[in-house]
C-alpha cells in the first residue's frame, strides 16, 4: 500500500500578499472537480436532449421513438432511462432546455428601466421573438404543440404551465405598464394580453405552412401589429 504523503501541520508565519485571499483546504473540498464520470453522465445528457429535439421536431411527439433518439445520440437506448422515465419526460427537459432562458426574459420585461417607453419594450422583445424564434426549432417545438396538443393533452397542460401562463404574465405586465404611462389607451388590452401575443403565433404557423410560397418579414409585421395598439404613436 502506498504512503499517504504528510501534512505539514505547523503554523504559516507569512501572511498572504495584500489583496489575495488564501483558500483553506475546506474551501476546495466544498468546490470539488467533478469527476470524469460525471462530467461524461452530463454530456450524454445533453447529447440525449440533442437529439430529441432534432426527432420531436422532425417527426412529431407520436412518431418519435426513443431507439431513433438514442441512434442519433450515440448511446444505448438504456442510457435514456439512466435520465429520463419516458418519452414524455425526455420532452419534458427539452421545452425547458429550448425555451426556458427565453420565457423568463418574456416574463421579466424590462419595464421602468430608465424610464423606457412600453413601447420600446415590446419592439424589442417582437424584434427577440422574430431572432430568436421564427426559422430555429424553437418554432417546431410550438407547431407540434398546436399540432398534437389534442391528442397529448398532458403535453399541452405542461407546456401551458412551463411556458404560456409565464408568457401571458409578462404581456399583461407590460400592458399594464403601457395603460400607466397613458400609451395605450384601451385597458381591456390588459384583460385579453393574448391579442398581443397572437399575431406571433400567427408568424409561427404560417411561417411553418407557407414560408417557401409567402414568407413574412416578421419584425415588420409585428411592428405593424404594435401601431394598432399604441395607435400609431412612435418609440
């Protein structure tokens, strides 16, 4: 058996240079390296999630199976049980991967923020919405729920809870905030904050359906969208 190396157990008289902190060991057992093993558990994780984009998005939530998955990951199709309980779970982990960080930006509008105008915090999440949505899987993610969200109602609800209800709060906030600044005038915008949100599920689907004969200049149809309700009044 090999010697464990001894540890130097007398006090340190130098004191450390002005401006550096020492780390004690306790510091670094409370911070490990994670261990090849993990790191490797968590890129398979990823890889599985990857991959079940590309499938759920290509094929749909009913035709997609978890061997197609696993092929296109690279692993064993036992690998995605190490992970995910079922197919539906696997989905699950996606919408939050895909759309997550996105949601929270839509639900935390940047209202008050040096006295900016509603306005030009709607253009700037339409202007997020067309980058970041329209044209990525992002978009066949909402086409295959407004697709197979009857079928699956247990992926509506989720996806309802995960994702539309923070949407709505984040419009309705940023309504509100408009109706207080005396920009818009109407306050039942407030009550229905889906008439903002509708015309960028509107670009999803027909950008899906006929992109290739009639694709939308989204930026500046939502724009367009926004001169309705601010009637016409500019940034």
């Amino acid at each position: 058996m090999a010697k464990l190396p001894l540890i130097d157990t007398r006090p340190v008289k130098d004191k450390p240079a002005r401006g550096t902190k020492a780390r004690a060991p306790a510091d670094r057992a409370a911070h490990p390296r994670p261990s090849k093993r993990a790191v490797g558990a968590t890129e398979r994780r990823a890889a599985i999630v990857a991959a079940g984009l590309d499938e759920f998005t290509a094929k749909g939530f009913a035709a997609t199976r978890l061997d197609d998955v696993a092929k296109r990951a690279g692993v064993a199709k036992g690998t995605i049980y190490l992970h995910f309980k079922d197919k539906e779970a696997l989905f699950q982990e996606l919408v939050r991967t895909a759309l997550g960080p996105l949601i929270v930006r839509i639900a935390n509008p940047p209202i008050g923020v040096g006295g900016g105008s509603a306005r030009a915090a709607m253009e700037a999440l339409a202007e997020t919405f067309a980058r970041e949505v329209i044209g990525t899987k992002r978009a066949d993610i909402v086409r295959m729920i407004i697709s197979e969200g009857t079928r699956f109602p247990q992926l509506a609800e989720f996806y309802y809870r995960e994702v539309v209800a923070h949407g709505i709060a984040g419009m309705r906030k940023l309504i509100e905030y408009g109706i207080a600044r005396g920009e818009i005038r109407n306050p039942g915008l407030a009550e229905f904050p889906q008439l903002l949100v509708g015309p960028m599920i509107v670009t999803v689907i027909w950008q899906g359906l006929f992109g290739k004969q009639a694709p939308l200049d989204v930026a500046a149809m939502l724009r367009v969208h926004l001169d309705l309700i601010f009637e016409g009044r500019a940034t």
